[in-house]
C-alpha cells in the first residue's frame, strides 16, 4: 500500500477479527469522528471514550468505512 490511499486495521479479540477497510485515512477519521459528535451530545457531561459513543453496528452505517468480521479456527 505504499504511496496509496487505502488503509486497512486489523482488530483481534476473543477468536475473532475485525478488519476495517476504506480510501482516503483522513477522509474516514473525519467522518468517524463527526458521527461520535453527533451522539456525543446525548451524553452527560465528562469524558467519554470512543468506544462508548458508537458500537459497531454504528459504525457500519458511516459512508465509506468497510467493516469484516472473520472468525478464528
């Protein structure tokens, strides 16, 4: 991927990995973080991290974010 613009993160846990896929990295962390600052203001105040914003299904539904889930075994 040297000198493109795709990008691609592997996530693993439980038997399981997430692999979450998209172009343009800078394109998807502003869309990302635009949906966690939507739900964001449903939260009381303090801090929050990411993870409790916005699930994975969450996820799926921002535009140009691909979401895989394989399993191990």
């Amino acid at each position: 991927m040297s000198g493109g613009e795709d990008w691609v993160v592997f996530a693993q846990a439980a038997g399981a990995t997430l692999v979450a896929s998209g172009v343009t990295q800078s394109l998807a962390t502003g869309r990302v973080t635009a949906a966690v600052a939507l739900r964001a203001t449903a939260l009381p105040p303090g801090a929050h991290g990411m993870h409790d914003v916005l699930t994975l299904d969450d996820l799926r539904t921002v535009p140009g974010l691909s979401l895989a889930e394989e399993t191990d075994g």
